[in-house]
C-alpha cells in the first residue's frame, strides 16, 4: 500500500541504531517534533532508557508511544541473521510499524545492509519497481544535489536506471521543492556514445519521455557532480558507493589540508583569524550532518537511513526527511511517473 498524505504523519524510530545511543536518538526526536509540531513518534528500543530519556524531552514525551525490546540489531550483524530477528529487534519493530499501518514512516541509524533487507522484505517495492535504490542529498557549488543509487544494487540494466532516475526526480521534488528536476546518468563522457550499453538505452528512453516532471541533461561526468548544474545523478549502486565515499573523503583532506596550512606560521594563523567567518560557513555547508538522511527509495513505504555517526542535528534532519516524503506522498508520485513513463514507445519497445 502506498501512505495517503496526512497532516500529523507519525514516525517509527529505531533508537538503538547508530552510534550515539538512545540519547542522541530521543533528543533529535525532540527536535524535530519543535520543527514539525503535527509529527508524533512509535519509539522502539528497551523501555527503562527510553522513559528515563524522555523525562529530559517533555514535548516528545506528550506525543511518543514506546514499543518495549531489548533487543537490537548491531553492526557486524548480517542481513540474513537480522532478517531472523525482524518481529522482535528495534529496527524490524520499526519497520513493522510502516508495514501494519501504525506510523507513516521508519527512521534508523543503524546497520545499512539490514536496513535494506528487512525493508524490502517487510514491504515490498511499488508496482513497476524492480529494485529499490538508495539516495541521498549531496552539497554542490549551488545547491545540493540527489544522487542514487549509493550501494543497494551493484549492477543495474537499463530499465533499472531509468526507475532510479523517475524515484530521484520525485524525491528532489519533495526534498529540495524543485518543480522540475534536472537529471543526468553518471557516465565517463558527456558524448552520447560514451558507456555502457545500459546507460545509452536508459538515456534513450528518457530523452523519449518528455512529459515526465523532470530535465533530462543527458550524461555527467564525475568531475561534474559537485558544480551543481545537475539536480539529480543517476548511476548503479557500484558506482554511485565509490563516488559518494571518494566525495567524502575529499572533504575531509580539504578540511585537513587547510588545517594545516593555518598552523603552519603565524602569517596563517592571522590569515584564519580573518577568514574565520567564511571557513565556519564552508565547514557548515560540508557537515554531513547538514544532509543526513539518505532513503530507500521504490517502497511501500518510507525507510530512512540516518548516518550511523551522526550527531543529534544530523539525527533530526533525517527524520525531518521522513516527514516531507509522508506529507508530499513521494510513492504516490513514483507511481504516477511511472506510469506516464510506460506508455513511452522506447520503452514500450
């Protein structure tokens, strides 16, 4: 079933997930319920942490049930042993709640394989979906972007692009309000020639679909994604992991090797005192936590994956991405583009 759009959407939260413990978890949860005050909670996780926690947070205290178990799904947990547990861990208790209509949507932090598996298992893709992908936001010169798919399938055909790109576009809609997306499929040249024979039939048919609500921009290449002149980047799971790590890293050697050219004389040291301004914004605008909150797209349902390290800011922002993708119905719209895309000739073809 797909989630009809409500006004008070209620989030099941796994509060055993990530790093940070329930602590964190519950005091993001009280943040986000000051940004959304319609939005309600299904905590899920041992219920003696979870009271003592919520005497510290009286707002979500007022707008929070607890589903009580001790048991929790970790790191090192493969998905084929967590998926045994799905009824009775944190993360499974959460899911369920989506799947039997108690909460519109599913936020964890935890284990991202696990995640994945007992999603998909618990509730299925939408019609006309063969794979969900995993997508998240990612800051550009200009604004941020969406890329997809960060790891859920290493080999994707055609048709699985295309789905990716429909999904993106949706959630670029919803997310960054953009009316009509700018998409383009990660490629090793712009040229129309260029890559696989599944990134050219997939650029095919969406150059055919021109009364989907999005661009098509053809292929970008990697040095391309962070100018921002693409609001979506389509690629494979094996691809967009590698791309997305390697963006991630980068930020942190700048981060580092700007570090130390300040300490390096007292002349940039002086410099840092006079930059420090534009510094703070650039460390602000490359915080992961800025753009937590990556989702499993292609559901019935809403599944959120937070960032395993994230801090209470980080926490809050993805669940504040769980509560735009319920009150703008995201599958309903997937649906739709879907079907509009069907009845394409190339891909009826």
């Amino acid at each position: 079933m797909i989630v009809k759009p409500v006004a008070a959407p209620i989030v099941a939260l796994d509060v055993m997930g990530g790093d940070a413990g329930p602590e964190a978890v519950i005091a993001a949860a009280e943040v986000a319920s000051e940004r959304y005050p319609r939005l309600a909670f299904r905590l899920y996780g041992p219920e003696p942490r979870i009271r003592a926690e919520l005497a510290r947070s009286p707002r979500l205290a007022k707008i929070a049930t607890i589903g009580h178990t001790d048991e929790v799904v970790l790191g090192t947990d493969k998905p084929a042993h967590a998926l045994r547990r799905a009824r009775t861990s944190s993360m499974g208790m959460a899911i369920d709640a989506v799947k039997n209509g108690e909460a519109h949507a599913a936020v964890s932090a935890g284990n991202t394989g696990a995640l994945m598996a007992m999603a998909l298992f618990g509730l299925r893709t939408l019609d006309g979906i063969d794979r969900p992908a995993l997508a998240a936001l990612m800051p550009t010169l200009r604004n941020d972007s969406v890329m997809l798919d960060l790891g859920a399938n290493t080999e994707c055909d055609a048709d699985n692009l295309v789905q990716f790109a429909v999904m993106g576009a949706a959630f670029a809609r919803t997310v960054l309000g953009l009316e009509r997306p700018r998409v383009a499929l990660l490629n090793i040249g712009e040229e129309e020639l260029k890559g696989t024979d599944e990134l050219r039939d997939a650029a095919a048919i969406l150059r055919a679909a021109t009364d989907l609500p999005l661009a098509f921009e053809g292929f970008v290449e990697g040095d391309k994604i962070g100018q921002g002149h693409v609001d979506v980047i389509v690629t494979d799971g094996f691809s967009g992991n590698i791309a997305l790590k390697t963006a991630e890293g980068t930020g942190r050697l700048v981060s580092g090797l700007l570090a130390q050219a300040f300490r390096s004389s007292w002349l940039t040291q002086l410099g840092y005192l006079l930059s420090r301004g534009a510094l703070r914004a650039l460390r602000a605008h490359l915080d992961p936590n800025a753009h937590n909150g990556a989702v499993f797209l292609g559901l019935n349902g809403v599944v959120v994956k937070s960032h395993g390290s994230a801090n209470v800011r980080g926490i809050a922002n993805a669940i504040g991405v769980a509560h735009d993708l319920v009150v703008d119905n995201v599958g309903t719209r997937i649906s739709q583009d879907l079907a509009r895309i069907r009845s394409t000739p190339a891909l009826a073809s």
